[in-house]
C-alpha cells in the first residue's frame, strides 16, 4: 500500500478552517453507501473495509505533516471513513500527538447505528454528519445504501448522539434535483432537524462532476429551500461554487426580514443582493441594525435585534 496518499492537504476549508485529511480508504473506494452525487466513481457498496491501512503507518505519516497551522485534522475517506476497523483505537492515538490541534470526521450517518462508532465518534472534537433525506424511498433513491441500512434507524441514533455529544456537531444535507428538494422531504427534514443539537446545518448541492446523471438545485433554489426550514434553525448555505449570482433587489425591510429568517454569510449575500441593496446593507451595519455573530468559523450577519436569539446551539 502507497503510504504518501494517505494524508492530503491542508487545504483552506471555510467551513472548517486549515484541514489536513487523512484517508482511511486510500487505495480504492469502500462505501457503505453509492450515493447519485458521489464524486468518486460508482461501486458496489460494502459494510466492511477489505483493505485496511495500519495505524502505525497512518500516525508516521501523520507526525511527518502535522504542524502548528493546522486548525483540524479531517478523517475522511475513498468512501466512508467510519468502516475503518480501527477507528476508536486511532482517535486515541492522534489524540496522544495532536496537541491542541482539533478532530474531525466527515460520515454519511448510517454506522452511528454500531455501538462501536458511536462511542468513537464521541471522542472526537468536531463531527459532520450527512442527512440527505427522512423517507425511506428518497433515501435508498439518493444514496443508494448498502442492504439492511434503515433511515429511521439512522435518524434514531443521529438524534440520540446530538443530545450527548459534548463536541461540535454539524449536519450537512446536499440537496438533488426533483428527489430531496420538494417541500414535503424539506419539512420532513426540518421536524427532524428540530430534534437535534447542532452548531450548523449546512445546505449544499451537487458542486463536482456526479457518479450517476444528477443535476443539483441553483443558488436561488437552495435559498428558497433554507427557508422553508424554522428560523431557529442554524442554517448555512454551503454550496458556491457554480452559484450564479441572483443579483436581487431588497429594500432595508426586506434585508432585516431575509436575515431574520436565516443568517447569511457575506459570501451568501454577495451572489443575493443587487449594487443598491449591498449598499443599503452596508449603511444598516454602520448603524448597528446589522451586526456580525461568529459561529464556527463563519461570520453571519443578523438583524441587532434577534442577535441574543438566533444560531443558539
Ligand atoms: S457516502 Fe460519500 S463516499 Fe460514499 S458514496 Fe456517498 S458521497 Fe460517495
């Protein structure tokens, strides 16, 4: 097995800040799910990894790139991270050498059913879990899990391991056209996203060339969708990479309104707001009717009135 593949980066994550990746699946894809939008190739999926990186060899190539820039150390995968065997025994080793740097895993959701990566998860600093649908036939559409995966299931143990993980915890729903994004999975996404702590929900859609023919929603599309969720809700628009700018009018009301019913990032509402209404935004700043809120590492803009209120854990 090639060793200098299995730690990747830093990259700059927005969402995460300086992000070395480690890949649990280095050599070949090993999923538990073979979602539409994969940006791997397809394949079948496996509840086991075959091929399986030791620990040792994972933690010298980790001490060779770890450093002090580093904000996070991601577990990622050629797949799903979490079917690494090993993966409480690994937390604790980087523990022993990470230092004050922070962990992170990024998972689809569907092992914390194992009592085994549920308590390895709680471990970590920070984990992002994807939610992609609440029915079970959008669910086996969209991300096509291995046999025997029940959603409800899943939605069960995601929502029992937010009222005790002691961490951050940030759930990500990428967003397909004519399969999650209709109204009725939206609010059945939202009643469950209610019930569970998060610090963000990040909003995205597809943003790289998909496994299977999928489109995913245009920025106005994902903006309409945040906000048929409950403004309590810490929503984050995520996906910009093709965004096209939507270049809108909104007069001060409407600016205090739209931040009202959802906090967005100034990245949100450079592709929103036309010339004039940035203007107006930047006056409602200056008068501190507009004020920033800091969650993760994101910067949200917010009326000065609801400041106490919105993106409360
Ligand atoms: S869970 Fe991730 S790696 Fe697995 S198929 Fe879906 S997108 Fe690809």
């Amino acid at each position: 097995m090639e060793k200098n593949n299995i730690i990747f980066g830093p990259i700059n994550s927005r969402r995460f800040g300086m992000s070395l990746g480690i890949d649990l699946s280095p050599s070949t894809k090993q999923c538990n799910f073979d979602c539409l939008y994969c940006e791997l190739a397809p394949m079948a999926t496996v509840d086991a990894q075959s091929e399986v990186v030791e620990i040792p060899t994972i933690i010298s190539e980790l001490k060779k790139h770890l450093s002090q820039s580093i904000d996070v150390i991601t577990l990622t995968a050629n797949g799903e991270p979490t079917l690494y065997p090993y993966l409480s025994e690994l937390i604790d080793e980087i523990d022993k050498i990470k230092n004050t740097t922070q962990t992170l895993i990024l998972t689809n959701s569907a092992t914390l059913i194992e009592e085994k990566v549920f308590n390895a998860l709680l471990k970590l600093d920070q984990v992002k879990l994807s939610l992609d649908a609440i029915s079970n036939d959008v669910f086996k559409k969209i991300d096509r899990p291995h046999e025997n995966i029940n959603i409800n299931d899943v939605v069960d143990r995601v929502k029992e391991f937010s009222k005790i993980y002691k961490g951050k915890l940030f759930i990500e729903i990428l967003f397909v056209h004519g399969l999650n994004d209709t109204k009725q999975e939206v609010e059945k996404l939202n009643n469950v996203l209610l019930d569970i702590n998060c610090e963000r929900i990040d909003l995205g859609t597809i943003d790289r060339p998909p496994a299977y023919p999928v489109v995913g929603i245009s920025y106005k599309e994902l903006h309409e969708v945040s906000l048929i969720f409950d403004s309590s809700l810490p929503i984050h628009i995520a996906s910009r990479v093709h965004a096209e700018p939507y270049n809108a009018y909104y007069s001060d009301e409407e600016i205090l309104n739209t931040l009202d019913k959802r906090p967005l990032t100034m990245d949100d509402i450079n592709l929103l707001f036309d010339t004039d209404s940035m203007a107006r935004l930047k006056n409602l700043i200056d008068k501190q009717k507009v004020v920033k809120k800091v969650v993760g590492n994101l910067e949200f803009l917010i009326p000065h009135a609801n400041e106490k209120r919105k993106l409360k854990k």
